[in-house]
C-alpha cells in the first residue's frame, strides 16, 4: 500500500468514493404501496459493506417507506431486496434481523420504563416487549441465553463509552443519549446493515457531532449504514453515496457534490 495519499482522508478512506468492497444489499425496482398510490414507485439501489448511504429527498419521497422495505417493516408490492445475494423480498422482519439487517427505532414510552441495561437484553434476544424481557431473566435453559446476550450488552456499553447511563431509565436520557441507546439496540445483534430514519432529530447540536463519529466508527468496521437525514451537512460529512428520491423514485445518485448540482434535485427541494 502507498503509505500516503493526499487524496484519502483521516480514516484512509478516498474523498468522494465508494470503496471497493462487497455489495451486502441490493434493491431491484422495490415498489411499496398504500392501497393504489405508490410511495415508492421502482427503486434500485446496491450499498456495500463498510460505506454510508445517505437517502434524502423532500417530505413525502418515500425515504421512510423505502428504509422500512429494505427493514422488513413494510411490505414490497414487487421488485426485490437481495442482502448477500439472497432474495429476502418476503422475509419477516425477524428472519431479515437474524441475516443481518437492523433498523433503529425511536424508543417508546414502553422502553422509557427499562433502564439502557434492560432495553439493550431486550433487544439482543431479538424481542421488541418490555414483558418479553421477563423469558432472558428467568432460570434454566435460559441461563446460556442470557450470560451471552449480558456479555453483548457490555461489549456494547464500553464501545460506547456509556456504562455510566447503563442503570438509567429511558425516560431520564436526553434527546441524544437516546438516539444513542436506540443504535446500540440494533447493533445487539451485530448486523451486517445498519437502517437508520433521521437519527439526529431531538439531538443537540454538540451531540450530532458525537453521533457522527459513532457511526463513521461502525463504517471502520465494515458495516453498511444507510441512512435517510435531512440535515445536509450530516449528509455530506458521513455519506459516500448519496440517493435522492422524488416522489417515489430515485432522481440522481452520486457523491454529496455530484447531487446537490443535480438539476433534478435542486428543481425538487425547490418543489
Ligand atoms: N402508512 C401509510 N399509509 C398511507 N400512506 C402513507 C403511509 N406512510 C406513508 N404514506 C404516504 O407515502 C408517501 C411517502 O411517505 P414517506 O415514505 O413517509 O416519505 P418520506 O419519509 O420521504 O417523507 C407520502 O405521500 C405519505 O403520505
Ligand atoms: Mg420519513
């Protein structure tokens, strides 16, 4: 290897490329419908292992509907969602979890009741219940389960320099920690892609930087991120490849400069 290159950046990662690693998820025409109106109207995307896909696009693009697709959430009327080359298209969410692909989610007030501790066991046996909680803990056969999943919850916890919240309780984090925890649960169970909805909303400003880092660190370590963010500047900070959706298609693809010097794009944020 060249020992240095003006052209690669801190991490040794080129400006403004993709690297040259692996496809992990494809999509192939995805279309996602709410009774007869297409919200995502045939979307082809690929994102290889170890690079930030930024989704942006105006309200109503169909960004959200487009992540739950790949997500499992909802359901694709056609086209297909391929992760290592396997066709997952009509996979539950569950199976696609336990091939690799997590989805953050916004913790609810179910969650604000468990401490960071609990919600990151919760998460690691692969259950969204507060109540599901109870079968980690209870003895017996579940004692393997749960000395495993606690060795996870540790293992992320001082990743994540945050064994000092472990014991609060969701509802006691601030806006950021909790967008935080919400990113440790999905990497409980180490996915291969990592599916994010505008993780930066309720973060305060000092903490988006924070955030930002976090997830450049799981870049480094070869995860695929894709990420819908409004916040340009995030965008253009930690995407390698940028999509942009208009009314549920894509219209341009590139580097953060290469679409915001789109025609198209600019006529669609402009509406
Ligand atoms: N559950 C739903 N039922 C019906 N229409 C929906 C539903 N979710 C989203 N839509 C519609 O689908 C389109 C795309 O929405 P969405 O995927 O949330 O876009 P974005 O995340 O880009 O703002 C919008 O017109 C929205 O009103
Ligand atoms: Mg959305």
């Amino acid at each position: 290897m060249t020992a240095i290159d003006p052209a690669l950046d801190g991490t040794g990662r080129r400006e403004g490329r993709r690297p040259a690693t692996q496809v992990v998820l494809e999509t192939e025409d995805v279309v996602v419908a709410y009774g007869g109106v297409q919200a995502v109207a045939g979307v082809s995307i690929d994102v290889r292992a170890g690079e930030v896909v930024g989704l942006i696009g105006p309200n109503g693009a169909g960004k959200s509907s487009f992540l739950a697709a790949l997500g499992g959430q909802q359901r694709v009327a056609s086209g297909h969602v391929r992760l290592d080359g396997h066709d997952v298209t009509r996979l539950p969410v569950h199976r696609r979890a336990a091939l690799g692909i997590a989805r953050t989610f916004q913790m609810t007030s179910e969650f604000g009741g468990m401490t960071v501790f609990e919600n990151l066991m919760a998460a690691g046996v692969g259950v969204e219940g507060a109540s599901l909680v109870n079968v980690v803990f209870r003895r017996g056969q579940q004692r393997e389960l749960d000395r495993r999943v606690r060795g996870r919850v540790w293992e992320v916890l001082e990743r994540f320099e945050t064994t000092p919240i472990a014991d609060l309780y969701g509802r006691e984090l601030s806006g950021g920690q909790r967008r935080l925890v919400e990113i440790m649960r999905a990497l409980m169970r180490s996915p291969k892609v990592l599916l994010l909805d505008e993780p930066m909303v309720g973060v305060a400003p000092h903490l988006v930087r924070r955030l930002v880092s976090d997830l450049k660190s799981l870049r480094d370590d070869g995860i695929a991120l894709v990420i819908v963010e409004h916040a340009l500047e995030v965008v253009q900070e930690l995407c390698d490849h940028v999509n942009v959706m208009g009314l549920g298609r894509l219209i341009a693809s590139g580097t953060y400069d290469e679409v915001v010097q789109d025609a198209a794009v600019q006529a669609a944020y402009l509406g």
